[in-house]
C-alpha cells in the first residue's frame, strides 16, 4: 500500500514531499536510500520535541524513529501524529508490537560510521535453501566435496592484510569473524534459532539470544553446532566426518548522553575433520570378472563413484582447528560528529593440529604423502599462531565528508611442533617466532548528491620504508557517479609465515630472507569498474576487473625435492581479466535471477592461480501467498556450474591446497528444486540437492579424487521469536 504524504516533520528542518511514500510498521525502517536518519538530540532539546505540533494528513501518518526519544515518545511514533479517529493504540494486547521491525542488527562497521541505527533483521526466503549461505562466508568455493571439509576462494579476490599472518585458512569459512559479528538493539527478547538436515549428511543447528538488559546495554550469546557424516568409504553413512561446535558471547553499551558507544564479543570454535585424502583407484589383476578402475594404464573417473564401496587414502587421519578471540570496539565522541576517538582491541589464538597414526610405506617411499621425515610411528605436526593488536585512531563525518585515520600495533607469537623418534615424542620444530609490527592507515571519503569519491589505505611501518619493494601496503581510490562505479588498488604484501617456513613429518622448507631460496612481497596493481542499475522488472549488474600480479607465492606440485604441495613464487608477472554479470527480472509473481563470472588468464597455462573460466549461478522460482496470506511460500530451482579446468589438489597435513597438472574436473552442473515458505516468524525449506545426478554423469568431482555428495533431500527450519 502507497499513501500520499505532503507534511512537515517536527524532528527535521525539512519538507517531507514525495509523491509515493512506502507504508511501514511502527518503529520499522527503510532500506530505501530515502530513509532520513536525524542527528542526535540532547536532554535539552526534548521539550521543544514533546511540543512540536503534530502534522495531519488525510491519508494515514509517517513515523520516523529516534532512538533517544523516552518511552512517551515512542508512543506517539516518535513521528507525525495520526489523524483522529485513524489513530493504531499499541498496548500490551497488540500481537504485532514486538517483531522484525523493532529488532535492529548493528555491527562494528557502523560503529565505525557512527551509526547508531543499525538495520532490520534478514527475514527473507530467498537465502534460506541455499548451501553457499549457510556457513559464515558466502563468497564461492571449491571444497573437499562435503560441508565442514577444507575450503577455499574460488574466483580472484586480493589480499588487503599485512604484517606477519599465519597462512592457515582452508577452514575459515566455518569460524565466526569478530569483526563482523551482529549485535542487537530490541525492545523485546529476541531469539533465533535454525536448523538444517541434508539426509543423511550434512547438519546444522543455531540457536541465539539477545535482550536489552536495561535501555542502553544489550547482551546475548549465540551457539553453533554442525556436522556432516561420510558418503566415501564407509560401511556406514552415520559415521562422522566433520565436526564443528562455536560459542559466541556478546555485549553493546550506548552511554545515556550518547557520547560512549562498547561493543565487545568473545568467541571459542572446534572444528575436527576426518581427513579421507580422496578415493584410490583400484587395479585388480587376480580376478578378471572384477571390475577395474584403470583402463590402458588410464583411471576410468566415471568408475569412481560407488561412493560407500571405494577405498580412500587416509584412514585415521585428523585435522583439528581451534580457534578463540576476545575483541572490543569503543569510540567517545568529543566535538559532535566531527571528532571521535576509537580503540579496538583483538587477543586470537589459532591452534591446528594434523594426526595420521596409519602411516605407511611401501619398498622405502611413503604412500599418499611426499616424505616421512621425522617418525614412522604417528604423524602430530602443530602450530599455534598467537596475536595481540591495538588500534587507536579518530574518525568523523558530516553529511558530505567522513574520514578515519588510526595506527595499530600487533604482537604476534608463532609456536611449532611435531612428532619425532621412535617411540614419537612431542618437540619443537622450529624455535618461536616472534615480533611486533606497527601499522598506518585511514580513509577519506567526500560525497554529494549522486557524486562520490572514496580512498583508503594502510601501511606497514618499519626501517626499510625506503626500499619499496620489501615495504608492506595497500591503497584503493573509487569513484562513484549515479550507476557507475571505478576502483583502482595497488598492493604489496609479505608472504604467510607457514610461505616462509615450515618444518613437519612430512614437508621441511625454508623461504625466510636468509635462506637460499627467499621469497619477496607480491605485488599486485588492479582496475575495476562496475556498473549497477534498477530499470522497472530489471536489474541490471556489470563488472570487469584486470590485475596484474607479481612475485606470486602459491602451493604446487612440481615443487623441488618430491615435495608436492610445497610453495613456490612466480618469477615473472601474471595478467587477470575478470567480467561479471548479473540479471534479475521480477515479473509478477515470477522471479530470475542469474549471475555468471568470467576470467581470462587463470587456465592451465597459468602455473600458479587456477580459476574455472565460467562460474555460474541461477535461480529461477514462482512466490505467492497461499491460504487466505497466512503462507508466503517460493517454489522452483537453483543451478550452478563451473567450466573444466585443473581444480586445486589438497595436502591435509599442511592445510593448504595447491596447484596440480595430472587431473582434470569436468564441465559441473549442478541442479536442486526447492520449496520454501514463511508462517509468520517460522521460515523452512524442502530440497532436493543435485537431483540431476546420472544426467549424464553418475557425480562428479570437487577437488582431484574428492567426489562430491549424490543425490539427497535436504530440509531446513528457521524460528525467530520477538518476546
């Protein structure tokens, strides 16, 4: 419903004069780039707030929300008052009170801006069936073929952080970043709760809860819990692959005279992986009528995927990843908006551990794995990355300019040790790495009416600031004019600690500056431009990016020494050219929305970054309201599919995929039928997951010898409660 308003707001200095005006809840706010948001208002301007006189219209009322109004304020929709005669009382009897529109998310990023408002929470159905949204990164990924396995960025993303970093993210899909956690601002208790079963697979149950503990402190906690069981070698699909528990403990204070905003959360992640190292063909020569998986000396893929009855690499094989974090956000305002002081503060602590206690060998050379160096028994490689920073700064912002400039200090410390002799006995590998790192940066932007330019930037303080080619930094300028958006970004950044050294029962090398073989700082310049528009039923999304890439460290192979799997660095420079497109057509009830991503310069001539050239995803569904509107449901199908091409192997004792020659994934389309609704608060989904198996193939492969999960029903529930 639209209405016709032509009024003036108390609250604001301005004529509010629109000739459509979208209808909203009380308390509710727009994702409209219309939405006003007022400055804040002290204790002694609430006299003239109570006395401004109320606007009428004909039509029905406007409310706007001011969160430092008193209750009384609230009542009154803190807003034009209605009409007599139209007036909605809200009292305790209104089932509509409490819900998504008085339920507001805000992160640390808004703190950062200063914005206090926040936005309204997710209800929507679009996101619910699909897999890519489940987990805490939604960008795409190529993975081990089954959820909670190691993962990694399919598409071409670069680096912006510096200074000493572990190097370890094949699971960091699954852990909560406390940078981005949500915080809550309700007037009521607020609990959420999902959970998701793909049988007989995969798993998934959260459950969360926040409440205002009194007006301007919010605290809450939220637990996670997911798990999937083995589709590959095993007697049994109730066996237990992955494991995955988080615990997470939040707070948000707001002073009372709104100059001090805290947000703090401490979060503590287990992760266990039963590592399979992909399926081994067989080669059955004492009987004739068995049947083989090689054919003229070749693997037969397509024979590959019996998926309880193959055999795998590994058999009692563990990774574990254990992560923990305490971090804490405060600014004070001290002159309005144009002066605020900030400090953060992040304690981390990553622990991964590798286990193999079946180790083997056959006539002196080790099986599945490129060496074994330090114990025949049981192979325990760890590493404990440890890391304290501080970062102090200011920021401010008018209605045209926001700027933020800060200097943070890290101190890291990096723990080695692994297995040796016989019987093994826990050691160091490597003496502590330790240091202290000191950083700068900041951003600028200006902005007027549809006009915008942004830059930002960080670098890494030390003595050789002067060599630029072993400094450390990053600085990106966008420009913004109504649809039209240009970035250009350069970069240089140090290689990981695991890059640089590494000693195990399995792998040994050394790339630090003293060693014969060091590696230097990749260094990457890049362009993009992109274009986004809302035409009617259509939107319509453009992007193109080049990069040129240099000095690249990467995982590969055909590394020195036998050691497949070990990092190498790029002697010369490499070119990436990306384009993107996305289409979305609204059509009534009817709903298309494609996307596909092309790159040019990451095939199998490229002998350190490999990307699909064409990744794609589709969603084609029908929605509507069923039984008298009590039902909004969707109802229809989601295809992906990536293009041939050399996926990346995996080595599970060093997490780390690398770059690999010898196997090649086929064209991979993959398509599921859903149907999802929403009662109310109650979301949930049906879907069938690639029910387009044996049409032509009978599956297909995530990562080399990885197979993907077949054919099952997966099903879903979402619940939010409001009181």
């Amino acid at each position: 419903m639209w209405l016709q308003v032509c009024a003036i707001c108390p609250y604001f200095t301005f004529l509010l004069k629109f000739v459509s005006w979208p209808t909203v809840l009380p308390g509710s706010r727009s994702s409209s780039p219309l939405i006003f948001r007022p400055t804040l208002l002290s204790d002694s301007l609430l006299t003239a707030f109570f006395s401004a006189k109320p606007a009428r219209c004909a039509a029905s009322t406007v409310r706007c929300r001011v969160r430092q109004a008193l209750p009384v304020a609230a009542l009154l929709g803190v807003g034009l008052l209605p009409a007599t005669g139209q007036a909605q009382v809200l009292d305790d009897s209104t089932k509509v009170r409490y819900g998504a529109h008085t339920t507001f998310i805000l992160k640390e990023r808004d703190l950062l801006r200063e914005d206090t408002l926040g936005q309204v929470i997710d209800t929507t159905l679009t996101r619910l069936p699909q897999q890519r949204y489940w987990a805490h990164d939604t960008t795409f990924q190529q993975d081990l073929g089954n959820f909670g396995t190691a993962s990694r960025r399919l598409l071409w993303e670069p680096n912006l952080k510096l200074g000493a970093r572990l190097g370890r993210n094949v699971f960091d899909k699954y852990a909560r970043n406390a940078a981005d956690v949500p915080y809550y601002d309700t007037r009521s208790p607020y609990t959420f709760f999902r959970f998701h079963q793909g049988n007989p697979y995969e798993q998934i149950f959260e459950l969360s809860y926040a409440r205002s503990l009194k007006k301007h402190f919010n605290a809450g906690f939220a637990y996670e819990r997911f798990g999937a069981n083995k589709a590959v070698a095993v007697t049994n699909t109730k066996t237990g692959q992955v494991e995955h528990s988080n615990f997470l403990f939040f707070v948000r204070y707001d002073s009372p005279e709104g100059r001090y905003h805290a947000m703090s959360n401490f979060s503590t992640a287990r992760h266990r992986v039963a590592e399979q190292g992909g399926i081994q063909p067989q080669l059955v020569t004492n009987n004739p009528d068995a049947p083989s998986d090689f054919e003229n000396g070749k693997v037969i893929l397509s024979q590959l995927f019996d998926y309880q009855r193959e055999v795998v690499s590994l058999t009692k094989a563990i990774n574990r990843d254990d992560r923990d974090e305490l971090r804490l956000a405060h600014t004070y305002r001290l002159l309005g908006r144009g002066l605020t002081v900030f400090h953060i503060f992040d304690y981390s602590r990553q622990l991964n551990k590798y286990t193999d206690e079946a180790l083997s060998s056959t006539g002196g050379v080790a099986r599945f794995y490129p060496l074994i160096r330090r114990t025949t028994t049981v192979t325990d490689d760890r590493a404990e990355f440890r890391q304290l920073e501080n970062t102090v700064g200011v920021l401010g912002h008018t209605s045209a300019v926001e700027y933020r400039l800060y200097g943070r200090q890290r101190t890291f410390r990096l723990i080695t040790r692994s297995n040796i002799g016989e019987p093994a006995v826990l050691r160091p590998a490597l003496p502590d790495s330790t240091g202290t790192q000191l950083f700068a940066g900041g951003t600028a932007a200006f902005r007027y009416r549809q006009f915008a330019i942004e830059t930002a930037g960080e670098l890494k303080l030390s003595a050789r600031l002067g060599n630029i080619g072993n400094t450390e930094y990053w600085l990106r300028g966008a420009a913004r004019l109504g649809p039209l958006r240009g970035e250009a970004l350069i970069s240089s950044y140090a290689p990981t600690l695991t890059e640089l050294r590494l000693v195990g029962n399995h792998y040994a090398w050394d790339h630090t500056e003293n060693s014969t073989d060091s590696f230097q700082n990749t260094q990457v310049q890049q362009l993009r431009v992109q274009v986004a528009q809302q035409l009617g039923k259509h939107y319509l999304e453009a992007a193109g990016t080049v990069a040129n890439i240099q000095n690249l460290v990467y995982y590969t192979a055909d590394a020195p020494g036998g050691q497949f799997g070990a990092p190498q660095q790029l002697g010369t420079a490499r070119q990436l050219t990306t384009l993107m497109a996305r289409y979305r057509l609204t059509w009534g009830k009817f709903v298309a929305d494609n996307q596909a991503t092309y790159t040019i310069g990451a095939g199998a001539d490229n002998p350190g970054l490999r990307i699909p050239a064409l990744v794609g995803e589709s969603r084609v569904y029908y929605q509507g309201y069923v039984f008298k509107k009590a039902l909004l449901g969707q109802a229809g199908v989601q295809a992906y599919f990536q293009s041939r091409w050399k996926a990346y192997d995996y080595s599970p004792s060093t997490q780390q995929f690398y770059v690999q020659d010898h196997f090649t994934v086929r064209n991979t389309p993959v398509v599921d039928v859903f149907l999802s609704g929403d009662i109310r608060t109650v979301g949930f989904f049906l879907k069938m997951a690639y029910v387009n198996q044996f049409l032509p193939q009978s599956g297909y492969f995530a990562a080399p010898y990885y197979a993907a999960l077949p054919r099952r029903m997966e099903f879903g529930i979402r619940w939010q409660f409001f009181n």
